[in-house]
C-alpha cells in the first residue's frame, strides 16, 4: 500500500496578469492535483491562492471553474484540504465550507503529523516591523470596512479590488524574490523568536515568492513555500521529512 503524502503550496494569485496566463496557470495547477491525489491525505493551501477574493451573501467572483471543480473532486474523494487567507484573499468566509467541504484558516495553526510539529500560516503581518501593512491588514479586516465593501454594487467593488490588487504585484516585480539576508527576513526573525518557547519541527509559510529552506538553531526548519506566477513550487511530507519540490 501507498503511504499517504501531506502536500503544501500557496500563492498562486490565480486572476493575473490576465485571462489567459491565468487559465493557463490554472490548468497546471489542477493537473498538479491530478497528479498528487494519488498519495495525498491532506492538501494546505497557504494563502493568496486567488489574487483577489470576496464574498457577498450570494455573489462570488467570476473565474477559476476548473480549478474550484478539481477542489470539490479531491474533497468529495475524502482528501482533506485546508485553505489560508492571505493578504490577497483575506476576505474568504463560508463558501469554500459550505460548497466544497474545505477548512478555512484565517489565522496559523499548529499541527502534529507522525510526531512532528507544524507551525502553517500565510506569513502576512507575522513577525517585526511592516506597520504599515499591519495597520491596514487590521483596517481590511474590520466588520465596518466590509460592511462598507458590501454596500457597493459587485461590478463596481471587484473591479476596484481586482485593480488595486494587481498593481500590487507590478509594483512589487521580482522583488518578492530576493532573499534580505536573516536580519531583514522578518519570518527567519519570527521563527527565531517563536522557537525560543515553543516546540516546532517545522514552519511553513507563503507569502515571500521565494522557496527557503532554512534551519533555525538546529531546533526546527523554517519552509516558504515559493509562488506558481513564474514557477511552480510546493512541499510535501512523507512522513519523516519536508522537503520543497519544484513541479514541471
């Protein structure tokens, strides 16, 4: 028999540059699922899978079919997947539970797999400085700001959303990918912290677009998890080690 597999991948930012990159990045993304349902017993998706997110009461945004049908397949196939929000779709209520029978995360979560300790969360707003990200992190989040959000017509508050969120992206480029050195690496800094009085094997997180695989002080690993926008990364765990995978 086959030993099951926990997978992990995030950033995704399924929407852009455009319809047909994104249908493009979608389609290898299912064929992604395709391949590790075989082995997989849980899937966690940390966080800006899509670029944009929100939900009103009935409405959702348009796009990404093949990828929320692959989604219910595995689900219904009694995988466990697990969704973060990120800094990108941090507005994720109760449709991806209701319809496709995925946990949502909206903060990190331990867990404990075959005697390891996993510390899993997007990495926005984790660890020292970015105030400014935080405040309005804490601001976005508000029950007034979405009641607000909610009041303006779909058409109008996706394209709005949508348009501030891509020239997030132009305006950081490749930034994302360079590594600051373990002083301005405010996730390295947090893990360092965190280990200090916690018991984690390892840390898993998104958000930086760059794969690390980092020790901290022999006690535990810190993982990121690296972006599919220009390369297809994640990480999987057979039961005695993580190790981050490059998919072609």
């Amino acid at each position: 028999m086959q030993s099951k597999k926990i997978y992990f991948a995030s950033d995704f930012h399924l929407g852009i540059p455009n319809h047909e990159k994104s249908i493009e990045r979608e389609k290898k993304i299912c064929k992604w699922l395709d391949e590790i349902k075989q082995d997989a017993s849980e899937i966690y998706l940390v966080g800006d899978i899509f670029d944009f997110w929100y939900e009103y009461k009935f409405t959702i945004p348009k796009g990404f079919t093949r990828f929320l049908g692959k989604i219910a397949e595995l689900s219904d196939a009694g995988i466990k997947i697990h969704f973060f929000t990120g800094n990108h779709d941090m507005w994720m209520k109760e449709y991806f539970t209701k319809e496709l029978n995925v946990a949502v995360h909206h903060q990190p979560i331990t867990k404990t797999f075959n005697g390891k300790v996993f510390f899993i969360g997007h990495g926005d707003g984790i660890g020292p400085g970015d105030q400014k990200y935080k405040f309005l992190k804490f601001f976005f989040k508000s029950k007034v700001c979405q009641w607000l959000f909610t009041r303006i017509h779909p058409n109008f508050s996706f394209l709005i959303a949508s348009t501030a969120s891509k020239r997030s992206r132009l305006a950081t480029g490749v930034a994302d990918e360079v590594f600051l050195g373990e002083e301005k690496e405010w996730l390295y800094q947090f893990c360092l912290s965190y280990i200090e009085n916690n018991k984690v094997d390892y840390f898993v997180f998104g958000h930086r677009h760059l794969a690390l695989n980092m020790d901290i002080k022999g006690k535990a690993r810190y993982i990121n998890l690296g972006q599919w926008i220009s390369k297809s990364q994640y990480a999987v765990f057979d039961s005695n080690d993580l190790k981050l995978v490059n998919f072609s």
